[in-house]
C-alpha cells in the first residue's frame, strides 16, 4: 500500500534545523522492549541512547498490573530473556509481582538506569527531513532530538472500559483490573466481574473466597487448558544457579510446548487442523475435570468459535469458581448498570457493592499503538495512516516514509511463544540498522517501499493459512482483530523463521543515505 495514496493534511511544526541531535537512539517506554532495545544497543557499543518513560519505575504491564492472581500465562522459562534466566522464579508460572522484580534486576545489572528519563510522556514525534533527525515532544513543553526513535510503548496500556450504559450512575466502587485499587476492600462484599478474558481467568479463583456473593458476566467464553504450574522447590532453584545449562534445556522443552500451541495451532492451521481440535478436546476436558457433572455449565462455558481465534489460557481452577455456593455465571446480556448494581436484559437487576471491569485494553486502535502521534517525512501521521489503509510494516517494524524509526509491537510483529522472543528479535534488527548507518556513515534509513509492500502482500497470504481465516472465529469478540476485520496481532510465522530474518534479511532492503 503506497502512503502517496494517503490525502493527509501536512502537519509538520515549523521549527529551526537541528545542527546536531541530542542523542543518537531515543526509545520511548521502558517495560521489557525498551529495556531490551537497550541492552542490545549497549551490547552492540552503542552508548548514546535515553529511554523516555512516563511513569516513575520500569516494567510496564508488571510494574501496572497488580489485580489479585496476577501471573504470566506463558511458563516463565519461556518469558524472560533468554540471555537472562532467572533461577529464582518461584513457580513455573511466576507471580506479576516478581516479573516487576525482574525487568529491575535486569535494568539495573545491564546498567540501564542512567539512561532512563522516568516521569516523561512523549505526546507527538515529527521526522525532520532537513537534518534527518526525530523530534519528540513531550507533555512538559521539551523537546529532545535524536537520529533514531525506538517506539516501545506496548499494546496493551490502554485499558478499555466496556461501552455499556449507565456506568456513571454506579453509587458502588468500580475498578479496571489494568488500574487495581488495594483500598478498595473486597472481603464480604458483593461483587460483580465484567468479562471473562485472560485477566478474569486469573482473578476470579483470587477473590471467590473472600467475597460475600460473585457474579462474573460473560459476553464470550475462553478456551482454557490445564496449568502444568507448581512450586519451584529451593533444591531446584540451586540446581539452576549451578547449572544454568539444566535451565536451558527445560527453556527449550517450554519453548516448543508454547510454539505448539500459542503458535503452530493458530498460525498454520491449515497444515495442523488436528492440533486445534486437540487443544479443543483438552480444554472440554479441563472444564469437565473441574466441574463434574454439571451439564448446565458446561453449555455455557464451551465457546461457540475456535480455539486460537481468541487468545486462550490456563488454568487449573477458574471453571471450579462456577460451582461455588457464593458464585454465579450469568450469561444474560446487560441492559444498563444501574444506581445499585447491574439490569440484565432479563429485567433481574443484581445488586452490587464493588463493580471490577475486567475488558481488557485497546490494542490496534489509532492513539493506542503508537501511544503518541508519530509524523513522518510525508507529513503523514502514522495512527491515522493505519486506521486508513490497514495495519501495515516491515517484518512488522519498519513503514515507509517513517526514516530511521522502529516499533517494537507493529502489525503482524507478535510471536505467540513469548512477548520476550519478538523483543529479542526486533531489537536486533532495529539495532542492526541503525549499525549500518554508522558504518556508511548514513544519517538516514528508510525500508524501501517495494520490499515492504511484498512483504504486506506474503503477509495477506499467509495469512489464507491461519485460524483466523479457515476456523470459525465468527463469534470469538478477539482483540486479535482489527476494524478492517484484519487479524494484526500475531506474526504468521514461526519465531525461529523471525529469529533468523532479524539476524540476516538483506540490509539492502533498506535505503541509507
Ligand atoms: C496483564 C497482562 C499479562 C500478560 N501476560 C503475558 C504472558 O504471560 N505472556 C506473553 O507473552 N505476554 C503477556 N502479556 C503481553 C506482554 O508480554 C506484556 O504486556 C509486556 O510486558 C509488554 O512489554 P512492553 O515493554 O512492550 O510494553 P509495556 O509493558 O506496556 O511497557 C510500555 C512502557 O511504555 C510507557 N509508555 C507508553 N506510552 C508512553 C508515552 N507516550 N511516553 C512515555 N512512556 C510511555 C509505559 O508507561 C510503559 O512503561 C501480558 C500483558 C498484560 C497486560
């Protein structure tokens, strides 16, 4: 898709030639891409880099989410980097709280932290084509300058309140899980869960037991498969940090269980339709295990689309939640949340103290990704390039007519496996143009529009191999898809193909100059 389509107003602020930038990266965010961005960058010499963040602390998504049950769902050998194993995690699927701890110990062994600017939020980024240098405004009226922009904002930062009426009228408490509250007690109190996605998956049996009575409203049900999760034993851990090379080697067993089946399944379906019907039959038999005989909530809580069309999950106790005395699925659509609590349609009005909204985050949306407004060398802003003509880079990094930038989560750049592996992934290629650069002596990169548009177009294709096209996704309600019913989140590949692109596609793909 060429941008020249694109009828954009121009948009770029007047502003005197920068003689030279402030400095030669910026990344914006420092949750576990930026931080990974800069320990790539520091590994590969290059020193002269900030990291912008809004917040006070890093890590991201870990440092901000902290609802009851909070935990990675992918095993946490697999999610961490892979030159960084951590032998102390103390389950097999760690704890939110100690992934905060980790992305810490991480930025402060890489010696990250001098480089970090906390408590600044960028609010627009303009390429400047005379000096072929970014600058980025902040929300405090400064301007930095810098050759290369590295956005690392992440997807899901924008937690997204569901568009049902009456919210305001609530006399209760209501809280997103994406901005938990501890002083909101919730011990003896009735309580009512909007949604029933991951995040629910992982409060739910958290708070059953303390609350007085639950009501949990499903839209649309998950597919979950048994959590192979235990404790880490001391024993264990110390057999870890004498011998890193046993945690490497259960790294590799996690890493293909989770390519398997948050990758293989949903990626080539077409190749592999038996794996989807198996961790189909598996997830039944996960929500039989969990709540024997009963039929009545069985019909309720199988979903009515494919496995994979939805980011599925694990767990080993959030069905058992249905059957409890104090606990109830309701499955009737909502009217309107009232003074008291919630009208469904059925004219039951269930009365509430504390209303949780667990409906997720905004994700391929313009003003969520990029978190800012980018402009680039046509004057056309990026989010607004997108929301028109499809969600589009190369190797899901680079767009034409945006020089010398990169995100880290672009359209069609996430592997399933782990978050970790697309970071590690796209920071070296990011990192392995802007080495390029200092090679040639260039000041300015940009992919070249024929590569990416070819690159679009065996992306469209593969796509024809996925779930999203060939299996019944229809009714998933998935934030994997987009407004133009395009399925931008996940990468169709495996992560050793994008593994292996970042480290030899062409660098000629790219024109430096
Ligand atoms: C609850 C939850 C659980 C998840 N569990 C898993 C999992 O188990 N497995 C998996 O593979 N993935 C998981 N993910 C997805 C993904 O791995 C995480 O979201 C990951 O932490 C994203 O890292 P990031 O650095 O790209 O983005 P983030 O962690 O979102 O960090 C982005 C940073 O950028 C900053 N920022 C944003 N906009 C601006 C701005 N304009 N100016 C300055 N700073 C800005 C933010 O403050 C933040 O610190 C999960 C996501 C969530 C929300």
């Amino acid at each position: 898709m060429n941008i020249a389509v694109v009828h954009q107003e121009r948009a770029i602020t007047q502003m005197p030639v920068i003689a030279h930038p402030d400095h030669e990266v910026v990344i914006i965010g420092a949750g576990i891409s930026g931080l990974g961005t800069a320990i790539q960058l520091k590994s590969e010499g290059i020193n002269d880099f900030i990291l912008l963040e809004r917040a006070s602390e890093v890590g991201g998504t870990w440092r901000d989410n902290r609802y009851p049950g909070i935990a990675v769902d992918i095993t946490s050998f697999t999610y961490s980097y892979s030159f960084e194993q951590n032998p102390n995690w103390s389950r097999v699927f760690a704890p939110g709280s100690e992934l905060h701890h980790y992305t810490e110990k991480v930025a402060a062994k890489y010696g990250i932290y001098p480089h970090i600017r906390f408590g600044v939020r960028v609010g627009r980024a303009e390429f400047d084509e005379s000096s072929h240098c970014w600058r980025i405004f902040t929300d405090g009226g400064k301007i930095v300058t810098a050759r290369h922009l590295v956005s690392a904002t992440g997807g899901l930062i924008s937690p997204k309140m569901p568009d049902i009426k009456g919210i305001k009228d609530f006399r209760g408490e209501t809280i997103h899980t994406g901005y938990w509250r501890d002083d909101i007690g919730l011990e003896g109190k009735r309580v009512a869960v909007i949604g029933t996605g991951a995040t629910a998956v992982q409060l739910l049996p958290a708070i059953a037991p303390q609350v007085a009575h639950l009501d949990v409203f499903q839209r649309t049900p998950i597919w979950l498969l048994k959590k192979p999760d235990r404790v880490l034993p001391a024993w264990l851990r110390s057999a870890f940090r004498l011998a890193p090379t046993a945690q490497r080697l259960v790294r590799a067993g996690t890493d293909i269980v989770s390519e398997s089946l948050m990758v293989i399944s949903a990626v080539y379906y077409r190749q592999f339709p038996w794996l989807v019907r198996h961790c189909e039959a598996a997830g039944i038999c996960n929500m039989h295990e969990q709540l024997p005989g009963r039929p009545d909530l069985w019909e309720k809580l199988t979903p009515k689309y494919g496995f994979g069309c939805k980011r599925p999950s694990f767990s080993n106790d959030y069905f058992k939640v249905f059957a409890r005395d104090n606990a109830r699925l309701v499955t009737t659509p909502i009217e309107r949340i009232t003074e008291n609590g919630v009208l469904t349609k059925d004219g039951e009005e269930h009365p509430v103290d504390v209303l949780i909204m667990a409906t997720g985050y905004r994700v391929f949306e313009k003003g969520n990704l990029p978190s800012y407004e980018v402009v680039g060398s046509n004057g056309v802003e990026l989010g607004s390039f997108w929301e028109e003509n499809r969600y589009q880079a190369y190797e899901g990094m680079t767009v034409p007519g945006y020089p010398n930038f990169y995100v880290m989560l672009g359209p069609y750049a996430l592997i399933g496996t782990s978050y970790f592996k697309m970071v590690e992934g796209n920071s070296i290629h990011a990192v392995r143009c802007i080495n390029e650069a200092r090679r040639r002596k260039a000041t300015r990169v940009e992919i070249r529009q024929e590569v990416h548009d070819r690159y679009f177009a065996d992306i469209q294709d593969r796509q024809k191999n996925t779930v999203f096209l060939n299996h019944n996704c229809a009714m998933s309600n998935s934030y994997y898809f987009d407004r133009h019913g395009d399925a931008p989140m996940l990468r169709p590949s495996t992560s050793f193909e994008m593994l292996w692109r970042a480290k030899h596609l062409p660098i000629d793909n790219y024109v430096f100059s």
